[in-house]
C-alpha cells in the first residue's frame, strides 16, 4: 500500500476510536501488504488486520489494543512496547520480533510462531504476557528474560528436546505439541512413530517433568511392562530405517 493510502487509513480509525464508533470508519487492512511499513505509534485499537503481511514492519509504541491480528506476517516486526492487550494473534507469525516491554495482557496466541522472538526489556520490565493464551504457542528460542508469563506456562531449558508448557494445558516437545491428557494416553506405536528409539528413551522423561509441573496423573499401561522402554525391532524396524 502506497503511504498515502496508509495515512487516510489510520486517520479515519483514530476518529473512529476517538469518536466511539460515531465518525470515522474501522480500519480494514485484512490480507493488506505492509511489510517494512513505518506504523510507530499508530492508534489500531479494534483493527482488522487478519492476514496481513507486517513483516520488518515498525509497530513500536502502537496501540493495537483488541485488535485482530490473526494468520497476520509479524516476522522481524520492531513492535517495542505496543499495546497488544486483547489482541488477537492466534497462528501469527512473530519469528525474530522484537516485543520489548510489549503488553500482550491477555492477547490470544493461541499456535502463534514466537520462535527467537525477543520479550525482554533491558530497562524496563519485560513483556507482559499475564493471561495470555499460548496454547499450542512455540516459543523456542525466544528471550523471556523479565517477561510475565501467563500461570502454569515454563520454557523447560536442559532436556533431551526442547519443551515447554503452555498455560497447564498444551506441552510442546520439540515439534510435537499435545495435551497432558494426551500425553499421557499415548501407544507405544504412536511415541516410536514421533521419534523412534529416542522419543520413546525419553517418554518416562517427558511423564515424570508433567506431573512434577502439573499434578500427577495416569500413566499408560505398557509403561509399566518390562523394557517397555525398548523398541521390539522386527514390529518397528520400518520406523527406524
């Protein structure tokens, strides 16, 4: 989109925020093409922006209060302290961006891509996550150093994969991501097919860091089998090679 365009967009819905809906109109940007667009400071409250591509974009200091942001393209966007409470930004892609001080206060970022994202502040507190929505959520690699983080959600470092569990709900290792419940009622077969001999090594693994973060529960019946822990190579060799 031309600058131009852009600034009667923004224009008309900082009315239309300022006004309570009575003059100016919502800014529709679905789908809208605005990578590497200079949005520092813009008032976007409300604001459909489902699908849109904001990569690179500069967003620092935007009020995107409410706003839908679902399916959007926010990879590498400089979005330093925006205002991001009630966003929606389920399935968005944040990979690299930067959310220093960012208030994300309960945002929906329910599947969001959060991969080496940064949530941190060097001088100020981090981002506020607090009753956020990261069910489903992938978080690797970002800096949650100072950030408030939602109840019963941890980056677990020092483990055979990368884990993390999302609000008490979701637990993602490495690239699977399901449910405790889930978790817990696995076949032999469905662990050795995520990843063979060492998914099913370190299940016991994964079974015991869920019940120590989130209260004990069932565990399957084969566990407890001996060598359960090991891979019958004839029934799985297919697997395997």
């Amino acid at each position: 989109m031309k600058a131009n365009e852009i600034n009667n967009i923004l224009e008309e819905h900082k009315l239309w925020v300022e006004s309570c809906h009575v003059k100016g109109s919502r800014a529709d940007l679905s789908g809208a093409d605005l990578h590497n667009a200079n949005l520092n400071c813009a008032v976007l409250s409300d604001a459909d922006l489902s699908g849109a591509d904001l990569s690179g974009a500069a967003l620092r200091d935007s009020t995107l209060h409410g706003a839908d942001l679902h399916d959007a393209n926010l990879q590498g966007a400089d979005m330093r302290h925006a205002n991001l409470h009630d966003a929606d930004l389920s399935n968005a892609v944040l990979h690299g961006a930067n959310l220093n001080g960012a208030n994300l206060y309960h945002a929906y970022l329910r599947y969001a891509d959060l991969r080496d994202a940064t949530l941190r502040d060097s001088t100020l507190r981090g981002a506020n996550l607090r009753y956020a929505n990261l069910n489903g959520a992938n978080l690797d690699g970002a800096n949650l150093r100072d950030a408030v983080l939602p109840d019963l959600t941890y980056v677990i470092m020092g483990e055979e994969y990368y884990l993390q569990i999302s609000n008490g709900e979701y637990i993602r290792a490495d690239c699977e991501n399901h449910t405790a419940e889930q978790w817990r009622s696995f076949t032999k077969q469905e662990i050795a097919e995520m990843g063979g001999k060492r998914a099913l090594k370190f299940y016991p693994r994964l079974l015991e860091i869920i019940d120590s973060y989130l209260g004990d529960g069932p565990h399957p019946e084969w566990l407890k089998e001996s060598g359960s822990a090991e891979v019958e190579m004839g029934l799985l060799s297919d697997i395997f090679l």
